[in-house]
C-alpha cells in the first residue's frame, strides 16, 4: 500500500522519530561523502501552482543526491489549464513518476490527487498544512537542543499553514505548544480539536506575545500574510504589528531559546532583521534541513525502507 505525507496526521509518532533519525544519518552521510543513491533510476514530479524557493529546489536536490531526477510541472503549463481534471492527471503522472509532490492552494486538490495516484504524493504547502517544513524544523530543533524531550515551543503571529502543521506535531509528540495570535486570525478551530481530542501534547492558544514566550525553547513566526492573501496584506501589517519577534521579546524570553522562520522573511514586519541574523536565528540551517529531511522522506515513502 502506497502511503502519503498530505498532513502531519498521516505519520505516527514514531514514524516521525525515524524519519527525523534518517534525516540526520542523511545529512551525516552527505557531509562525510558516502551518501548511497537509494533511488536511482527513480522520477520525482513536482506540480505547483504556487511560487516556491526552497521547497522546489531542496526536493529537486534532495532527488538528484539520491541519484534520481525530477520533472518540474506548474499547473499553468500541464493541462491542467485547460481543465484536465485533477483525477486523470494523478492517473496518468502515476504511469511516468515514482512520487508527486504537490504546492496548491486547496487541501481538497492534494487529496484527490493522492486518491488517484498509485504513487506517493507528498504535500509541499497548502492553505491547510505545511507538514514538510514543520518536519525539518522539529530535525533542527532536535540537532540544535539535542531532543524533543519536555520541548516547549511558541508560534506568534498568524494562525496559518505553518502553525497548523506545528500543532499536530505538539499533538503528535506530546510537546507543549503555546501560540499567540490577534483575534480573527487564530488556527482553524477543526484543527485545535484534532490536537484536543486526539493529541498527546499540551496546546495552548493566547493573544499575548510575551506570554507565549516565556518558558519558551524556541520561538517560531512566519509572514502575515501568506500566499494567497497579498490584499490582505496592509490590513494584516496593522493587525498583527503587536505581534512582531524581536529584540524586546526575546528579553522577555529564556536566554536559550532558539529562534525560527520557515522563510521567505518579511524583515521589519513579523521578525526584525536584528533577531533574523542575531545569533539565537537557525533559520538558514532550518532552510538546509528541507533537504535532508526530504530525503529520507522520499527514500522512505518511495521504496519503502
Ligand atoms: N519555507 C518554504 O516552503 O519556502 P518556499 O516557499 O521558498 O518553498
Ligand atoms: N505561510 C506561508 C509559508 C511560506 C513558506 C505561506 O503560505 O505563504
């Protein structure tokens, strides 16, 4: 049976602690030069219909250093624009093409494709859920603090993507997540009782910045206004100015709490260029991860070891 990595859901906890454990024999391997190529001869496709910088790329990386190729497809491009529809074009990738990764706007879209398809499809960010990014943040986490033990984690800002895929991971590994977000602009209320109702961790939601800082390991923003929703986006910059990370609040928080962003940064709005560039920031080693991580993702989902 194929399997699908279109939510954090999909993974056990324990399917989530190989991975990560992959993940770093991976980057080891790479660095030391013997890095096996477990998927030669093997196809990646990769179907966006969003602009994309280090997913694509680091997928396409991650793809060729395990000895395969990549074909890269927007939905301009492929007849999806001309209303091919999405269940025909998952059949017919799945005769080309060992793994689909998937950058849309619906999580609707991901998941007919991943019904149709014969081969894994992987979401690469949806309005829904990010969970390859969250995936490659709990790797960096984990290198730079050593484990996930008793980790206590914060989101500022927007309720989005990122933050949904953040709480199933709290939920599914039983950490404490403390977000803090303006009023209408909080995580899907669906998604909140998911991590309730079926969660190991300890979820909280407030509105106050310091407060979801304090006693926090490391502290995670994103943009605020994220694909999609660039009219929004002067209304969003007043809305969410209180919710800025940097340097004040990390006063307010643990001397050794990390700082993270998935990137791309909006500097000066969501997190100041100060706290980006300032030495508790592992965002570009966040950003190297992608790589790693999506590796032994790939390895794993396509030939199953
Ligand atoms: N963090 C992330 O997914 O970046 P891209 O939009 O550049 O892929
Ligand atoms: N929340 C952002 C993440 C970008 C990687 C967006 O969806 O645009």
């Amino acid at each position: 049976m194929k399997r699908d990595l279109l939510t954090l859901w999909d993974l056990t906890a324990d399917e989530i602690r190989r991975l990560l454990h992959r993940a770093h024999a991976v980057k080891r391997s790479w660095k030391e030069g013997n890095l096996e190529p477990t998927l030669a001869r093997k196809t990646l496709g990769l179907l966006f219909t969003k602009p994309s910088t280090r997913t694509r790329v680091s997928f396409e990386a991650a793809m060729h250093r395990l000895g395969g190729c990549c074909t890269f497809l927007t939905s301009r491009d492929t007849q999806l624009s001309r209303k091919e529809p999405l269940s025909d074009t998952a059949r017919v990738l799945s005769r080309y093409l060992d793994a689909l990764v998937v950058r849309t706007y619906a999580q609707e879209d991901v998941e007919t494709l991943a019904r149709y398809a014969a081969i894994p499809v992987i979401n690469g960010l949806t309005d829904l859920c990010h969970p390859c990014q969250v995936l490659s943040d709990l790797m960096t986490v984990e290198e730079a603090r050593g484990s996930l033990e008793n980790l206590h984690a914060a989101w500022i800002g927007d309720g989005n993507n990122v933050a949904h895929s953040w709480i199933a991971a709290a939920a599914r590994l039983g950490f404490t997540l403390t977000l803090a977000c303006p009023d209408g602009y909080l995580p899907q209320a669906a998604v909140l009782e998911r991590a309730r109702s079926e969660g190991q961790g300890t979820v909280r939601l407030g509105s106050d910045p310091k407060e979801a800082v304090a006693g926090a390991d490391v502290i995670n923003t994103d943009v605020w206004a994220s694909m999609g929703q660039e009219a929004e986006a002067a209304e969003r910059k007043r809305i969410f100015a209180p919710f800025q990370v940097n340097a004040a609040l990390l006063e307010t928080a643990p001397p050794h709490a990390l700082v993270l962003h998935c990137l791309p940064a909006h500097r000066g709005e969501e997190i100041t260029d100060d706290v980006l560039e300032g030495p508790r920031s592992v965002v570009f080693d966040q950003a190297e991860n992608r790589l790693h991580l999506q590796a032994a993702l790939l390895e794993w989902l396509i030939t199953g070891a």
